[in-house]
C-alpha cells in the first residue's frame, strides 16, 4: 500500500523545496531551494534523513494534512506555529505540539498547522522523505519556472504527497535546542557592485535607514519599503548576474533583496550585497518586520561563514530525546497518551 499525506487545507504557500538546483544559472534556471537552508537542515535532521532532502517549506499559514500510512514520523522546524494533531478528520480537539521536534502519527492522525510566529517560514520533514523525480538533480519547486517539486506548484486541497517509507523506525523522538531561528534586527552586508550608481550621501543613507518587509515580498525577492536611495547615474545598468543576496535599488528607489528564487540577471544598479552567512536569516523575516543593514568587510563576511557552518554542524549535537509527559503523542491510541483512566482525563495539554 503506499504511503501519502493527503492534504485537507494547503496553506498560504507550501511548497517542496531542499538546498536547491545548482549549476543550471548560465542556461536561465534559478537556485532556487529552501528560503532558510538551516531551518531545513534542522527539520531533516531530527527525523534523521540527509540534511538536503525535500521537505514542505510553509509561508505564514500551514496546511493541514491526513496520515494515510502505518505510520509517519514528522518534524517541525523554524518559525513557531500553532500546530494540533487530531486523531480524524471529524474531531474539533487535539493536542498541541510545539517545533523543533518530532513525532510519530498514526493512520487517520491529522495534522494542523495554524499561523506562525516570530517568523516567516517553517519546515515539516517526513522521515524518508517525498517520493518525487528530481528533475536537474532537485527536488526543489520552481514555480515560476514550472519544474520540480510536487507537480511543480504549491500544494492544493486534495493533494496526495507519496512518501518513500511506508513505516516509521523504531526510535524515540528527538528534540533539537539551542539553535536560534530568529529573524535578524540587523543583515550584514558588502557594498557593491554598483556602488558607483549611487552618491556616497546615499550610499551614507542607506545604512543609517530603517527598513520594513513590503507586502509585495514573495520568494523570489524581498521588497524594502523605507527612504528612497537616489541613483547618481541613472538606473539601469547593462544586466549581469544576479548573486545570492544581491540588493538592486529600481527606479522608485526602494530596495529589493534578491532571495532564492531570484532571476539569474539583472538590470537595476546593486547597492550592497547581503553576505551568505546571513541569507538564512534573512529569509525568516516576515512581512512588516523592521531592519537594518550593517556593511561588514570581506574578511569579515568570511569569518561569519566559517560559523555559520561551526552551527550547522552543531546541529546534531543539540539534539536530544523527547521526555516523555503530557506532551507525548509517540504511542497510540491517542487516549492512552492522555491519561485517560476510569474516566478521567487531564486536559491540560488540549485545544480547541
């Protein structure tokens, strides 16, 4: 029998994403790949499968999803997230989990993410990951592109996501701690390329500016809203490559941040470039939120890659069991987990 996700509610924008497609740029194909590669090494990670595998990355809101398997083990990571599993379609209560660890379900065991917090993204792994055809060696979806992922597209209702396992393994569930996911108050930058666009004044103006996340933000690019950065020489430029983080400033003179599913070239100046350490980062920021960037030297930029790959490769440290309480849903029936016992029931952990 195989084994599927059916999906009741898809979500804002859930997609199939891992580390990307690299390698395809000079023929017009983008990157692409997870908004916050380490939340999705850290989802990958505590359900124990390779950190580049496929997973669901959730914009905002989350889906909803039916287990139609033995059993799954899943994982959340990223932004925090109201987030119940239900034990049929038909029931109102639930128990509700938290991120940044797994937990195995049941055939019929819904589960239901709501709104997220304190960022923009998060990722729900499957243990095994998703039977899907790369296509270039990805797994990621390019929608505008048209390939990749789930019938290259976000999920919609009645979606019938195949899994490569069709049991969980036997193990305890795992927590992850200690890794901060926050989005960032300040994204380190090099100036450059075009900074010979600008008038230093406004390249001065630039740094000392508060910017907010714009609404026509999507993930291919972040669109700043804040005080116009005037160009000195016009703003348009012979189109060349796009870098990963690269910030053109258009003829309205509000910034774009260029994230992973940016175009392979452009023709607005670039006023500063956002440095790779901290494109995770700013991935997570949601719309409204408040920043400002910070010029940092080359030396420095490589320094904060160095660690950033030191906290990555930490991330298997951090993980530990989960106790086992309240909060345990690893074992069925779901009332059992509960304490129910001659009829009485601690319903502290519940939610409507």
């Amino acid at each position: 029998m195989t084994a599927l996700l059916r999906v009741v509610q898809p979500g804002l924008l859930t997609t199939i994403q891992d580390l990307g497609r690299a390698g395809y740029q000079s023929l017009g194909i983008t990157v692409g790949g997870a908004l916050d590669p380490v939340g999705l090494r850290a989802a990958n990670a505590l359900v124990g499968n390779a950190a580049g595998a496929g997973a669901l990355e959730v914009l905002y809101f989350g889906p909803t999803m039916v287990v139609e398997a033995d059993d799954v083990r899943m994982s959340f990571a990223g932004a925090g997230a109201a987030i119940d599993i239900l034990p049929d379609e038909r029931a109102t209560v639930g128990m509700r989990l938290e991120t940044m660890r797994s937990v195995r379900l049941r055939r019929g065991d819904v589960v239901r993410i709501g709104s997220l917090s304190g960022g923009a993204v998060l990722y729900v792994a499957v243990e095994g990951g998703f039977r899907i055809e790369p296509v270039l060696g990805s797994v990621a979806t390019d929608i505008r592109g048209g390939i990749g992922g789930w019938q290259a597209r976000a999920l919609i209702a009645g979606d019938r996501l195949p899994l490569c396992r069709t049991q969980a393994s036997e193990r305890d569930e795992w927590r992850l701690e200690g890794l901060n996911l926050a989005p960032p108050s300040r994204v380190r930058v090099i100036a450059g390329p075009q900074t010979d666009y600008f008038a230093e004044s406004e390249i001065t103006a630039f740094f000392e500016s508060q910017y907010v996340v714009g609404s026509g933000s999507n993930r291919q690019g972040m669109r700043l809203e804040g005080r116009p950065i005037a160009h000195a020489r016009g703003y348009n430029i012979t189109s060349d490559g796009i870098a990963p983080g690269s910030i053109q400033v258009p003829g309205n003179g509000q910034p774009i941040a260029m994230l992973a599913e940016r175009q392979t070239t452009g023709g607005y100046p670039k006023i500063a470039t956002v440095i790779s350490a901290d494109l995770p980062a700013l991935g997570r920021l949601p719309i409204g939120a408040k920043f400002r960037f910070a010029p940092v030297t080359i030396e420095a930029a490589q320094a904060a890659r160095r660690e950033l790959f030191a906290e990555i490769a930490r991330i298997q440290e951090r993980i530990g069991p989960v106790v086992r309480g309240a909060d345990s849903i690893d074992v069925a029936p779901l009332l059992y987990d509960y304490n129910l016992i001659s009829g009485v029931v601690d319903a502290s952990n519940w939610v409507m």
